[in-house]
C-alpha cells in the first residue's frame, strides 16, 4: 500500500527560481503545511516535479495501435525512468484506445494530441491517418475533440513523386492556415512533425504552436519562433537516427539523402543554436515504432552534449514543461508526482538515471527506496 503521508525535503525545486525546504504528500496531495500526523516516510534529496516527455507514442507499435498489454509496458518503462506526464504525440485510436490508462493510478499522466494527419503514402505506414489536404481542416477539428488539447501534423516528408525526390511540405498554405484556426477556436494547439527549412517556415507563417524536430530552422527563423512564443521540441535521439535512415535510402534518393546527412552533421549545434536563440525548448523522446520506451535520460543527455547547459535542460523536462502544457508540479494542493535524486540534475542531467524515488499521485512507485516503501 502507499504511504498516506511522505515528507519530502531538502531542495524542493519549484521552479527556475523557487525553492523550498520541505513538502508533505497526504493523501495524494501536495502541501507545504506540515500535517499533525507523522510522516509514513520520508525522502531526502533534489524535489524535481515529476519529469515530462511531450513528444512520446504510448500505445504505438509498428503495425499502428497496440493491445493493451504493451501499452501497459510501455508506460510502466516511462515512468520507472521518471516520466511521469506525457504528451502523446499521435497515436492510432483503433482497434485499441489508451483511455482505459487515464483510471490507472500507476500509469504517467497522458495528454493526447489524437492521430497523426498526413497524406497517403507520404508518412510512415499504418500510424497517420490519411487525408487530403481539403479534408484538412475538418480533420483538424475532428482530432481536436478527440484528443486532450492538441492536435498532431506531418508537416513535411520525402515526395517520391518529384524528378528528385527530396523533403517536401504536404499542406498548401491556406488549408493549413485555416485549419490551425478551427483548432485554436476549439481551443486546442497544433504541432508539428517537420525536418526541413520549409517545413519549419510553413509552421511559423501558419501560426502553428509548437514544432517537433525543427532540424531545418535558421537563426531567422529561430528569432521568429522566439518572437511567436513557438516552442520546439528537438528530438535529439531521432536526430542520431538520420545518418542510418539516409543508410537505408543509400542510392535511391539521393537529394533526400544528401539532405538528412547534412541535417545529422548539424544536429547539435543547432539544437544548441535553439538554445542560444531564447526558443523555448521541452524534453521529447519520440518512443514509439523504431525508439524503445523508457530511454527518456538519453534525450536529456543529449540535449547537454549539444551545449545546452544542465539547468536549461530540467526546465525543459520538468517544470518548464509542466507550466507550458498547464499541468501543476510543485505547489499546494497538486498532485503529488514528484521525483527525488541523491544529486542535483542542474548540475549534471546524468543525475536523471538514478532516481531514489519515483512518486507518482503520492505513491511511491519506483526508484532505490521504493522496495522499503511498499
């Protein structure tokens, strides 16, 4: 059973800029009065608000959605690794729904950006939903009541229909347009899949709220997101990715490969360049099809090899996070999912790999102490 009461203390970390001593879990809640009854347990540390993973396909498999089963596996590897709220970033609703997770006390939080849009045969097989691009709009608005405040595009991907083929965008301006309007008034935000330069541009003149990858933004574009309050979401894992994926299109598209080798060569500094620019950065895994579950600290790694410096990189995954999706961490009265280390990740994120606790709606659900807490 989980403990009714857990004092937690040390460095309560509340945001970039507030810290606390000490904090009380009772009953699932979050306070900072101390409760007249003595605490269950108790756990010493660095407080951090439970990690985010805005980009994550829980549910998802290669042949599209999964049983429940394997959902159920992949949300447990995400959460034992700290994860305990997720953005999933499309994910097919059929044969198998993950709505069934949302009454499930140990499973991370999820909010769904329902499917993925994409044109046919211009997206990986059996994960989007295909449209054309008049359908657009109604879809848009269709996956917005479907979904739990966002919606998920392909923005861009390889046309085998042109003399060369290379990255190409598959929404014209003026549907896309029009259809971030009709989510925005049904109050829901749009993101993104892009790798190129166009993709990224189209993104930011169409009012798209967030992009995924943004591999193809310049330092203009860059200041225009910065400007727009558009946030990315760099994907750093799939980013390693690109030199193999150019491997297994070795010959047959030779624009497209030339164009992700030189988009893996840039890959840290200008995810870096991101940080440099003042972009609003969130930590997105992108498990799903060909990136096992519960690898969420090598995104984070990642992102400090790039140069982006540890402190950047925990606003990123945890309480920056959590104020840009309006999901509480720390504070009186929220849910206590919370995750505790021996050192400070704002120091150094290889810190993230060893929780002493994972707590998630006040139970102690992994991490060195959970076999004495249960």
């Amino acid at each position: 059973m989980a403990s009714e009461v857990i004092h937690l203390s040390g460095a309560i970390v509340i945001d970039g800029r507030t810290e606390a001593s000490d904090v009380w879990s009772v009953a699932g809640r979050l306070t900072f009065d101390k409760p007249a009854r003595a605490a269950d347990l108790r756990v010493d540390g660095v407080v951090l608000p439970g990690l985010v993973d805005v980009h994550c396909h829980i549910g998802l498999g290669p042949e599209g959605a999964v049983p429940p089963d394997e959902a159920r596996r992949q949300a447990i590897l995400d959460r034992d690794s700290g994860v305990l709220l997720v953005r999933d970033a499309g994910c097919p609703r059929e044969p198998y729904s993950t709505r069934w997770l949302d009454d499930e006390r140990w499973s991370p939080r999820l909010i769904r950006a329902g499917q993925h849009l994409a044109i046919a045969k211009r997206y990986i097989r059996y994960l989007a939903r295909d449209i054309t691009p008049d359908e657009l709009p109604g879809a848009v608005a269709e996956e917005a009541l479907a979904g739990d405040g966002w919606v998920k595009l392909v923005g861009d991907w390889i046309d085998r229909s042109l003399p060369e083929p290379d990255l190409a965008l598959l929404w014209p301006d003026d549907q896309l347009a029009q259809a971030v309007g009709r989510a925005h008034e049904l109050g829901a935000r749009v993101t993104t899949h892009v790798f190129s330069a166009e993709g990224a541009a189209q993104a930011l003149r169409c009012g798209l709220d967030c992009i995924e990858h943004g591999t193809g933004l310049d330092a203009a574009m860059m200041a225009k997101a910065r400007a727009k309050g558009v946030a990315v979401v760099p994907t750093m894992i799939q980013r390693e990715n690109f030199a193999s994926i150019a491997d297994d299109g070795r010959g047959r598209f030779p624009v497209w490969e030339r164009h992700l080798r030189r988009l893996h060569r840039e890959r840290r500094d200008q995810a870096r360049a991101l940080f440099e620019a003042g972009v609003k950065l969130l930590v997105g895994s992108d498990e799903s099809t060909t990136i096992p579950h519960g690898v969420y600290c090598s995104e984070t790694d990642l992102m400090a090899a790039a140069g982006i410096p540890a402190e950047a990189v925990i606003e990123a995954a945890s309480y920056g996070a959590r104020d840009y999706l309006g999901v509480p961490g720390i504070e009186e009265g929220a849910s206590a999912d919370v995750v505790v280390y021996a050192a400070d990740p704002r120091a150094d994120v290889a810190v993230l790999r060893a929780p002493q606790a994972v707590i998630l709606r006040g139970a102690p659900v992994a991490g060195a102490i959970t076999a004495g807490a249960l």
